[in-house]
C-alpha cells in the first residue's frame, strides 16, 4: 500500500494524460462562467473513470476504492470540480450496487458507470442539513407507489442527474423513519429551483431540487422501509474516502504550482525556495499531503478489503480536505501577489478547497462521528 502497483501507477498515467489534454483547457473557463459540461463526464465514462469500483458485470471497471482514489486524485489536481462530479455519481453506484435489487442495478448501473447517465444523492434539505435525521420530505404509500413531497437543498447535479437518491420519510420521527428512493430525473413532479452561486467549485453545479406529487414506484424503494438513513451514511463513508482524494489531488497540485514558481521567482538575486520562509511553507504542504494521501488510502484499503473502515474515511475527509485548505492558502501565499489574482490557478484551488470542508458532512461532523468511535470503544 505504500507504493502503488504497476498498475496503479498506468492507471494514473493514462487518466493524467486525458485530463491534461480534455480537462485542464477547460478549469479555468468552466470556473469562471460556472459552466458544468455533462459530455465531459460522458467522456470520462468512455475512459472508464466514472465506474472505477462498479463490478464488471455493469459496465463498470470492477477495480477498488484506492484505483478509484488514485483516478480522482489525478481529476483533481486539474479540476476539483470535475473530480467532485465523478465521486457523487459514485454514491448512486454505491448505494445500488450494496442495497439496489437485481431490476434497479441492471436498469441503471452500466449507465452510471459508462458516464452515460449522471447521479445524484438527494440527502440535505433547507433546515436538515448536518443534522440529517430531521429530514421533512415525505414518501406516502399510495397503493403501488410512494407519493414524494419536499425541498432538498445543494444537490451536486440538480437539474442535470438522470437519476437521483432521494432521501424521504415514510414513517416517524428520527433516523428509523428514513427510506430511500430512486427518482429519474424526468420525473413528473420534479422541478428545480435556485442554482447556487458559490465561491469555489464553480464547475459543478449545486441545486434546490423540488419533489411535488412525484410518484414512485415502490418496486423502485432502495432496501427496505425505514432503512434509508443506514444507506445515506453507508454511501457516504464511502464518498467521505472520495471527498478525501479529491482533496489530496487539490492539494498536489498547489503544491506543484507553487513549488515550481518559488523555483523560477527571484527576489534579492536568489529563488525564493532557498529562503526558509517559503521552502519550509513547501516542506509543510508536502507533509501534510502525504499523511493525508496515506490516510485516504488506508480507508480505501480497508473498504475494499472488508474490514470496518468509516471511523478512517472520516478521518481521511477530515485530514484531507484541512490540508487541501492549508495547502492552497499556502500556494498563494508563495505567489504572493500573482497568487491572489485569477492569472494563476491557486486563487481558484483555495476558493474549491473550502467547500470541501463542508460537503459530505462538515469537518465537525467527521469530528463527530470520531468522538463518538472513541467513546464506544471505551465503553466496550
Ligand atoms: N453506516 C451505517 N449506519 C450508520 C452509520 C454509518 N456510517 N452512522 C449511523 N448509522 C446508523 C446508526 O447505527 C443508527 O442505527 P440504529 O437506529 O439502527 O441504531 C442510525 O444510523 C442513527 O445513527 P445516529 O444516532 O448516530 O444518528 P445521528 O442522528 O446522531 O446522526 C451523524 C449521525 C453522523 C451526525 C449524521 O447525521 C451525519 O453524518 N450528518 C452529516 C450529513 C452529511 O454528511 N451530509 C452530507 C450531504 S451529501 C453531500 O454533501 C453530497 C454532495 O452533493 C456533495
């Protein structure tokens, strides 16, 4: 685990290139103008980067969470924003490939995994945001169907999914009244309301989305009644380990950035690396990113080999999207005044670092969630 595989390292040559030559042209402008370009997660698809962890049976490339870590860091360390694309419609494919019936998985996972379609996880609402269980959208059995009524708010792909999990209550209050649905994206009953205007991750877009009278067949339910908070938290420790890569390749690239300009900037007839202010700055950014890598790693291992593993990909988030933060503000503190200007890239990784701290669960919520671990174990 301490050095990737042959393979790994082909697999991050090959996306490094794609990326280079289809992505990196377009980071800038597509932040910028805030525009999302859905063929270019088609194209991602056709590389096979979307499905990296789905099972070959679907389309997918039937590989692990740490291939997948390692494709997404190498997204990221050209555009944060695209990268964030292909780890959300991984939560679909998670969810479905765990909890989805034979019909569900084969209706939409080689879509999913092909790029052809785009997923969406349909979890935050206006007042439940990290406070998930007190989700309002309500699911109503209606003979056959369910009958969807609510708001979500921030939805990665709002607007573009072709298909969403939404997160609804079909019974009492709390966490055990929490079921899971698919929603296609032309569902009648489903509208979409303010598109966000953010400071960062400007390429991908963020959406209210809006269920009115959206009828859903109950054949199309995720796992049973009442189990819907159990898969909104499985998938999300396994998207928490994705956030975490993204943020790694983030991270890298300020690092990369920056680096190369102390080398080439002279002040007082010398590179800046050499003064200790700045080349101690670098040594800093660079540890932080490799413990963080390690850590991200870590939890894809242990997913992908079975072991328990949400208390480390909280950790992962945590350790990875701090230091994604540190590491850009670092980058344009090392550009100084080129830094904070839109010539150079490393104004736009600080502005998509920050929401990293706060998707897939707020880095207070991955505190959270490892308080809570510690204490059980103490209790044990
Ligand atoms: N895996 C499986 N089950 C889990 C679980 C996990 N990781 N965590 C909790 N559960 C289960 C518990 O075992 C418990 O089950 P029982 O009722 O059977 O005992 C149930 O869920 C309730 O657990 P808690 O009592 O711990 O729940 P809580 O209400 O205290 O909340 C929380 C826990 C960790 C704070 C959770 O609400 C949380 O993660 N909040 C953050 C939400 C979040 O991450 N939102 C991100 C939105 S998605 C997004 O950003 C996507 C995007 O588009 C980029």
């Amino acid at each position: 685990m301490f050095v990737l595989s042959e393979e790994q390292q082909a697999l991050a040559s090959a996306v490094r290139d794609f990326c280079v030559a289809e992505i990196a042209p377009l980071a800038r402008e597509d932040d910028e103008k805030e525009h999302f370009r859905k063929d270019l997660i088609h194209a991602m698809g056709e590389q096979g980067l979307v499905g990296v962890a789905t099972s070959e049976d679907y389309g997918g490339l039937g590989l692990g969470y740490l291939d997948y870590c390692v494709v997404l860091e190498e997204i990221a360390k050209v555009s944060s924003s695209y990268a964030v694309s292909v780890a959300v419609t991984g939560l679909p494919q998670v969810i479905l490939t765990k909890f989805g019936t034979d019909a569900q998985k084969d209706r939409w996972l080689p879509g999913l995994a092909s790029g052809e379609y785009l997923g969406a996880f349909a979890l935050s609402e206006p007042d439940s945001g990290s406070d998930a269980a007190s989700l309002s959208t309500t699911a109503v059995r209606d003979g056959d169907d369910y009958v969807l009524n609510g708001t979500k708010f921030w939805i990665t792909h709002g607007g573009y999914a072709d298909i969403y999990i939404v997160m609804a209550r079909t019974g009492g209050k709390g966490s055990r009244g929490i079921s899971a649905f698919i929603v296609p994206g032309d569902a009648k009953g489903l509208s979409f309301g303010r598109k966000e205007e953010k400071m960062g991750m400007r390429a991908s877009p963020t959406v209210e989305v809006i269920l009115e009278d959206v009828r859903v067949p109950a054949t199309d339910r995720v796992g049973d009644e009442g189990i819907g908070f159990t898969v909104a938290m499985t998938a999300l420790d396994s998207g928490r380990i994705t956030i975490g890569a993204t943020a790694v390749g983030l991270a890298q690239a300020a690092l990369d950035y920056s680096s190369r300009y102390a080398l080439e900037r002279k002040q007082f007839e010398t590179s800046i690396i050499d003064f200790q202010g700045v080349g101690f700055m670098l040594a800093d950014m660079m540890t932080g990113i490799e413990s963080a890598r390690l850590l991200v790693h870590k939890a894809a291992w242990l997913k992908d080999n079975g072991h328990p593993f949400s208390h480390v990909a909280a950790m992962a988030k945590l350790a990875a999207t701090d230091t994604a933060m540190s590491a850009t503000t670092d980058a344009v503190q090392v550009l100084g005044g080129y830094g904070y200007v839109r010539e150079h890239p490393v104004e736009r990784y600080m502005r998509d670092a920050k929401v990293m701290q706060i998707v897939e669960g707020t880095n207070q919520i991955q505190r959270l969630v490892l308080a809570r671990h510690i204490k059980r174990g103490l209790l044990k």
